[in-house]
C-alpha cells in the first residue's frame, strides 16, 4: 500500500511476468496494483486481484505506456474515486 499500491514503474522497458499482485491499495492515487508511468512494459502470465485505487486503474493503471498484456488474470480489483472512478480492472 501507498501512493501507487504495488508496484510503480517510471520509465524504461519493463517485464513483469508470473508474479501474483494482490491485495495493495493506492492511498492517493491511481494504480492500486501496478502503475505504469512511460514504461514499454510487457504483462505475461500475471495474476493481477484485489487492489484498489483511490482515483483510476484499481489493477492496473497505465500513462504513456505501450502495454503488451499477455495471459494475465485481473479481476476483482476497483476505482474508487468519486471524481474518477474509471477502470476497476484497467485504465488507460
């Protein structure tokens, strides 16, 4: 928990791959479970529940990211803010 929840990425090629991502909440923000700031990231085989986020991208939040996602299971997570509840699961 945080800020950005489980993971904040900021900038670079990024693979995340087989990693169970769960149960994080972003205190202020968006991506409760992962947030990807100008990252060229590739999601493979992750399982991606339970977050939450304060604003958007309760799983998974991306900005200026060219995600590739990639036989990941992300369900159950949520957006939370009144202002900008978008994407429980994903938001771009």
């Amino acid at each position: 928990s945080g800020n950005w929840g489980g993971a904040y990425i900021d900038g670079g090629d990024v693979v995340i791959a087989a990693y169970k991502i769960t149960g994080n909440t972003s205190s202020w923000n968006s991506g409760g479970g992962v947030y990807l700031w100008h990252s060229d990231a590739v999601l493979t085989e992750n399982v991606i529940t339970d977050n939450a986020a304060h604003r958007e991208g309760g799983g998974l939040y991306l900005t200026y990211s060219p995600a590739q996602l990639r036989d990941n299971l992300i369900q159950h997570n949520s957006a939370n803010g009144q202002n900008y509840p978008d994407g429980g699961g994903v938001c771009t």
